[in-house]
C-alpha cells in the first residue's frame, strides 16, 4: 500500500519562467485545503543542500499569481548530482518530517528528482515550468506562452524599424537545445526563416534565398534563429551573410532573458494552477514520481525516468509553413 503523505516541499529549480509563482500558489493553497503542511524550499535543490525549508501557510502566497520569477528563487546545483550531496539534501528533509516533493523546473530538475526518489523513499512530482517547451508528454510547459508572447512584442518592433531601413534583421531568441520559441514566434512575425537546433541549418540557402529576394527588391527581411542553432547564434549567421551579400544592410538583436520575465500570460497562469492542484492530488492519491503535463487539453502524468529521456518532436509542417509564407 502506498505510504499516506503529510508534509510536502515545493521548489523551484533551473531557469526560472514566468508562472511558477502561480505554480507554487497552487500547491501550497491545494496542500492546505487537503490538511498537508507545506514547507518551501528556496534554491532549488542548492536550498534544500542548505537546509532553506520554511512552512508555508496561505497568505505566503498571496498577491502572487501576477508576478513573474519565482518568489522560491531558483537554482542551478551541480552539487545534487553527487550521492553525497542528496544524501545531505534528505536529511534535511527529514528535519522537518517531509515525505512528498513537488519539483517545478525543466528536464534537468526533473532528472534530479528521478534520481533522489529512486534513491530515498520520498514520491517526487514533477511541474515543467521552462520557457522552452522542450519536454515530451505536455502541450504546454508553464512559461513558454508568457516567454514567447514577450518574443512576439519584440519582433513586432523590430520590423517597423527594418521596415523603414529596408534591413535584413537576424534575431537571437531562447532556446539551448529547443526551438520551439524560435519557431513558434516566427511564424506569429511572418518571418523569412528559422533557425532551430533541430535541424540542420543550410546557410548556402538562406544566402541563395536572400539573393534572390534582394534581386526582386524584397529587402525587408527577418531571421530568428534559436541561440543553440548548429550554425551559431545570430553573430555568426550576420557575419557569414555580410561576407556573402556585402550590399544588404544588416542587423543583429539577441532578445537574450527579457524572454524569462514578466508578468504571466492568462494561459501561463491557468495551466499553473492547474498543474499545482493535481501535483498535490498525485501526492495524495499515490500517483508518484510522474510529471502533470497537459495533453489535449485532458491531465497527463508521464513517469519522471521517461520524461528524462523524451524531447517534444518538431513537426515539420510548420517549417514547411513558413517556408511558403515567407515568399
Ligand atoms: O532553460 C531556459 C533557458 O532560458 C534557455 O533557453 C537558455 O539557454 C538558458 O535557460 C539560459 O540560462 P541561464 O542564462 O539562466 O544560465
């Protein structure tokens, strides 16, 4: 049988993304309703090596569910990759009587907290708040929408002053290993081309492309390109085009981590909440050690070492959109 849960943490780990707040509002006010103690736990992991674990009571999370960042702080712990170091961040938890987790972070969180609940008896679930939307099992990861909304604004500016320039602009958005915001803020912008880690970038096209364009006096041009593109980010790809098309005007804007911050989308906020209130309902119904992702539009629970080895997969279409659309 299933070990009852009556103390639960919930921490917020890796890069931060707009919507965890929401995120953690629902857990701790979920954990509440249900009769659970709530403690929080600030650093991400690194807080829990420390021993920063504070119950949390309702009003801790009001005012909130607007705010951007996470009011847990987060961070990167190289030193949670050791067994020292979860043997260490255990310990801790048993100070304070935890037996249940709630991890909110991207892939390499939930690697974490796969790793710990198959070392410890103490269930993990998992909440995937990335703005890079680069986890198989969710439609949505919390964060993504707000972070590629703010890209979206941004594009939208450049192009008026590429418009009155006539420039051909390249510009860098998010996105390590993933391209989802590249993609997705790229056709929102009607942009010429996309750059992705994905695939494979042919810059002897793009340049062909470009040419051609040129010629028939398009001038006006805009590039994203996803900062963990093969080719470089939007540096190389300016140099290399300068050096093949000297005549175009270029120019270069990394959009860089205005990307993580700001206030939540609705959307962002709504998938939060809900994701916090069935994290909470998995502790309690024993559903353990799986992530809460949304799949057309139903709750979706993937076992944490699947979701560890799984990437959401481009669909191709969509390339194959923006080609057609960028003509
Ligand atoms: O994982 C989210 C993300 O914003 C990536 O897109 C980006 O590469 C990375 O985090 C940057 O992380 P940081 O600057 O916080 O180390």
């Amino acid at each position: 049988m299933t070990k009852k849960v009556n103390k639960i943490g919930v921490l917020t780990s890796g890069g931060d993304s707009p919507g965890m707040n929401a995120a953690i509002r629902a857990v701790v006010r979920t954990g509440i309703y249900h009769g659970l103690e709530v403690f929080g736990i600030s650093h991400g992991y690194a807080g829990m090596l420390a021993g920063e674990i504070e119950p949390m009571e309702s009003r801790s999370v009001a005012n909130i569910i607007q705010r951007g960042g996470t009011i847990l702080k987060t961070a990167r712990c190289k030193e949670f990759m050791t067994p020292e170091g979860r043997k260490a961040a255990y310990a801790n938890l048993q100070k304070h009587g935890i037996d249940g987790l709630v991890i909110i972070g991207g892939d390499g969180s939930f690697r974490g907290a796969q790793v710990f609940s198959n070392e410890f008896d103490i269930p993990c679930i998992g909440l995937p708040g990335t703005i890079d939307k680069d986890i198989a099992g969710t439609d949505f990861t919390i964060g993504f929408d707000t972070a590629v909304n703010t890209a979206v604004e941004a594009i939208d500016k450049i192009r008026d002053t590429a418009d009155a320039h006539d420039r051909l602009f390249i510009i860098e958005v998010m996105g390590r290993d993933a391209g989802y915001i590249a993609l997705h803020s790229g056709i929102a912008t009607g942009a010429e081309n996309i750059l992705i880690p994905e695939r494979k970038t042919n810059v002897e096209e793009i340049v062909r492309s470009l040419d051609e364009k040129s010629k028939r006096k398009k001038l006006v041009n805009m590039i994203i390109v996803a900062e963990g593109d093969d080719f470089g980010g939007a540096n190389e790809l300016s140099s290399y085009i300068n050096k093949n098309l000297p005549e175009l005007e270029t120019r270069v804007c990394i959009l860089g981590h205005i990307q993580r911050g700001g206030s939540p989308s609705c959307l962002d906020r709504v998938i939060a909440s809900r994701m916090g209130y069935h994290a909470v309902e998995c502790l309690i119904e024993g559903k353990h050690n799986v992530f809460v992702g949304i799949l057309n539009n139903k709750m979706n629970y993937t076992p944490l070492n699947e979701a560890v080895k799984k990437k959401q997969k481009i669909n191709e279409e969509w390339m194959n959109i923006v080609k057609i659309l960028a003509s």
